[in-house]
C-alpha cells in the first residue's frame, strides 16, 4: 500500500509523487476546498485494467492467452460480491472472477449489479 498524502498546491502548480507498491484497491483523490474536485487512483504494474463509460461498457486490449482473475469495484459498494452474469446469479469472493482468455475476441458477457454503500 502506497501512503497518502496532503498538500495545498497553488493554482497552475504541481506536485510529483511516485508511488512504489501495487494497491489492492483505488484510493480516493479529493481536494479540500473543492469538493467536486475527485476522483479515483489504482497503482497497478501492468496494463491490464479499464473504467467503465457511463453505459457500463468496459474493454481490456491485448490481454495474453490464459487464465486471468479479475476485480470487480465500485465506488460505492466497493469490491462486488454478488452479480448476475448472463443471466445468472454469481456470488464473487472479495470481487474476484477467474476466466480463461482464449485467442481471437473475448466477451465476458454482461454482469449486472446494484451497488449497496458500504458498510
């Protein structure tokens, strides 16, 4: 886990920080005097991720042949642990689903969930 961190940054200035360790999940980015200033930050060290539009689509590029476990996160809810996938129920440990890429295209299906805040 990467440390947060605080700081004031005047207007038109930066700041750089680097970040040395994998995040298991996104951290929120928020400014304090700002509050429609935020977003959120996953520091991963592969390519291998996407955001979803605002119609709930996502695609991941040039995944490698073989099996791959992906995490499933929501602001709200955070990890999912529960979703229909094609239909049907599927419970998900900590957001995990594991599935195996094949050559060519890969459709995952559709995974429909309804986010609960966490508690």
């Amino acid at each position: 886990m990467n440390y947060g961190f605080s700081e004031l940054i005047p207007a038109g200035g930066t700041v750089k920080r680097k970040f040395t360790k994998e995040d298991r999940s996104p951290s929120a980015v928020a400014c304090n005097i700002h509050p429609w200033e935020s977003g959120w930050l996953l520091i991963r060290d592969n390519p291998y991720m996407a955001v979803s539009s605002n119609h709930g689509k996502l695609q991941i590029k040039n995944l490698p042949v073989g099996t791959h476990t992906f995490v499933l996160w929501h602001e709200l809810a955070g990890f999912i642990k529960e979703a229909k996938r094609k239909g049907v129920a599927q419970e998900f440990k900590s957001g995990r689903v594991t599935v195996e890429i094949k050559p060519g295209d890969n459709d995952l299906g559709e995974f429909v969930i309804k986010p609960k805040h966490r508690q």
